[in-house]
C-alpha cells in the first residue's frame, strides 16, 4: 500500500510538473510587464546606457511587440493606449528616416502597423511604408548582414504584403523583396551565408563563419541570434497566408531550426548563451530560452511540431523562466546585455541588469503569449 501511494505521489507531483495553469501565465507575463510600464511611464523618453539614444530603437521595438502579443491573448485598453503613445510620441517615424535600410530602425514599423490594423490612420504606417518602398524598389538585397536583423525586418514585409492583398503586384513586391533579403543572408552574405545546413543553426554574422570556433572547437552559435532567426520565421509564418510565395522555405527552415534546437535544452529549462559549448560562458539565459519557447509553443499550437516531443520542453523552459527569472517585483534575471556573441553582456546571473531592459521582456511576453494558448 505504502507503494502504491508512494507512485501516486510522484505521479501527481510529474503532472504538476508538466501542466501549465493559463491564470498563473497571464498573471506572469501581467507582473513583468506591470513592472516596466511602471518603471517607463513617459514612452518617448531617451534611454540613456553608454550614449543617449530615442525611444523607438530595436530594443524598445521587440517590447512592443512582446506588449501587442501581450494584448492579443489580454486586450487591456491600457495596454493599447501605451503603445499608441509610444508611435505618437515618435510621430509614427524612423530613428534614421524613411531612407535607411538599417533592420534595428524599420523595427518599430512592425507595433505601427499592427496599431494601424486597429485604427487605420495614414499617418501610422506612411513612414514605414514609404521606407519599406524604398528598399523594394532598390535592386540591394545585402540589407541583413547579421541575423538579427531578420526578426527586426521580415514581419515588416510580410505585414505590408497581407495588408495590400487586394493589390497582387504591389502585395508580391514586399513578399519578394522579403526572400531576397532573407536569401541572401541565408546563402551568400560572409561568402557562403550565415546558415549552417550541417547543424541547422545560423552564425551570428560573417565574423563567426567557421573556420571560427568557440574554445571546445564548436562553431559559435549564438543563443539569442538564433532566437532572432525562430522568432522572424515564426512571425512571417503567423502573418502570410498559406499562398504566399517562399512560404515553403521559411516553413522547413522553421522546422529545421526547431530539430537542431531541442537536444540542445539544458536540464534545468534555459538554453545556454553558447548553444554549442556549455563551458563558454554557460548557465541560464532567458532572451534565447523565451525565443526558443516561443517558437516550439507555436508549432505546437499550429500543429507543425509534434506535440509529445516538444511540449514537455515548452514546459520546462516557462517554469524555468518564470521560477529563476522573474522576481516577486516583476524584474526579469539571467537576461544578457546587447552584444553578438556569448561572451558579451556577461556576466548573466538572476540579479544583474542587462544595458537595456526592454527586449528581454519582449522576448518573454512574446513567449508567454503562445504558451498561454496551447491546450
């Protein structure tokens, strides 16, 4: 008998374990993004680290992402409202104009467009549209010589494509360009592209092209770059429809990613800041590790991932997160600094603070928001 309950106890407790409560999520992702409001209550001010630099940049841009995905499973008018401040504040413009073809400033385009869906003023989308015609009217397809870039940039276009459907050749335009963009950094950019078919991950930029290795003799595989490169796949995916051209390749690359990815967990939840050497600079991460959970809660949600092998990983990467990570006052640990390789931003420990706090949460909400809606 003792027996018996002692395998009904530990039954229990592996199902604990291994079910997520939809109240506990929310009230999560509420308590980090709560905190940052109340740390940022002013959505134009400067963000000063080493210079001073405006409000519309990458970092704050993947926040706002994280907060419209945050709005999309909780559609709190307060929430809305402070990110309708934030592209008034900017008067829905570039930090580099309508010109340039920096991905880290076009970034922002993607919450002013998903706020123009929600009201259709001109104003919110005329300058990323016309900065977006630019680049597809520009026979340039090396615009994304680093990985990131392809998170910053391809929802863009892939929101543009959907939101002129009723106009095919202008639609096709921004789908193409799109391709070409990717397919570049893909194939050719650092002379033979930044992916890997033999691993299924991507080199950061044309710097860690092998022959560079990290000190195990590994190719250095950044975390969170490859983080970039799930989240633009996914997003893309979420966005155009089953038709669109190029929907293929993404979709396999996707999946690719998604194979290398998950032996590649480590116990305790987290990926490490260096996906193939553990001992450079290892120990929990969250950008990377929400990243990558947002990616497989996707698949798994859209029915492209088996649900068997990777939801227990989902599983084990939100607990990790929310339990290591996230403090009582809703300030998010173990998230590295800006940089592009594992040992930047270090060290990484549940107390210290990254240069910049916005995109972690960004990262994190964006997670929690497809771990939220798997059943």
């Amino acid at each position: 008998m003792r027996y018996l309950l002692l395998l009904l106890v530990c039954s229990l407790q592996s199902h604990a374990q291994s079910t997520l409560n939809k109240t506990d999520i929310l009230r999560s992702m509420a308590r980090a993004n709560d905190y940052f409001m109340a740390k940022w209550p002013d959505t134009g001010k400067e963000i000063v680290t080493n210079k001073t630099r405006p409000s519309h940049i990458w970092t704050r841009a993947v926040y706002y992402e994280g907060l419209m995905a945050l709005y999309g499973i909780d559609p709190q008018a307060r929430y809305r409202d402070y990110a309708v401040d934030w592209g008034q504040q900017h008067q829905w413009g570039l930090r580099s104009g309508v010109q340039t073809k920096n991905a880290d400033d076009q970034c922002c385009g993607q919450t002013y467009l998903d706020l123009y869906q929600l009201n259709r003023q001109p104003e919110r989308i005329r300058a990323i549209k016309t900065c977006i015609d630019n680049r597809v009217a520009s026979p340039d397809n090396s615009d994304w010589t680093w990985i990131d870039a392809l998170q910053m940039a391809m929802p863009v276009y892939a929101k543009l494509g959907v939101l002129y459907a009723d106009q095919p050749a202008v639609a096709n335009g921004y789908y193409e360009k799109l391709f070409q963009l990717y397919n570049h950094s893909k194939t050719v950019e650092g002379g033979k592209g930044l992916f890997n078919p033999a691993d299924g991950l991507w080199w950061r930029d044309k710097d860690f092209v092998a022959p560079y290795q990290e000190p195990n003799g590994q190719d250095c595989y950044w975390s969170r770059g490859n983080g970039w490169v799930v989240a633009a796949l996914v997003r893309v995916l979420d966005i155009i429809p089953k038709t669109a051209p190029h929907r293929a390749e993404y979709e396999q690359m996707y999946q690719t990613m998604m194979a290398a990815l998950a032996p590649l967990q480590r116990p305790d939840g987290f990926w490490n800041v260096s996906l193939h050497d553990s001992t450079h600079f290892g120990g929990k991460e969250t950008t990377g590790t929400a990243l990558f959970a947002y990616g497989m809660a996707w698949g798994v949600n859209k029915g492209l991932l088996d649900k068997k092998t990777y939801r227990p990983r989902i599983v084990r990467a939100w607990q990790a997160m929310v339990t290591d990570a996230l403090h009582p006052d809703g300030f998010l640990g173990y998230v590295q600094g800006t940089g592009k390789e594992p040992k930047d931003g270090q060290p990484v420990t549940y107390d210290s603070k990254p240069d910049f706090e916005d995109y972690g949460l960004g990262c994190f909400l964006l997670a929690g928001s497809e771990v939220y809606r798997m059943k």
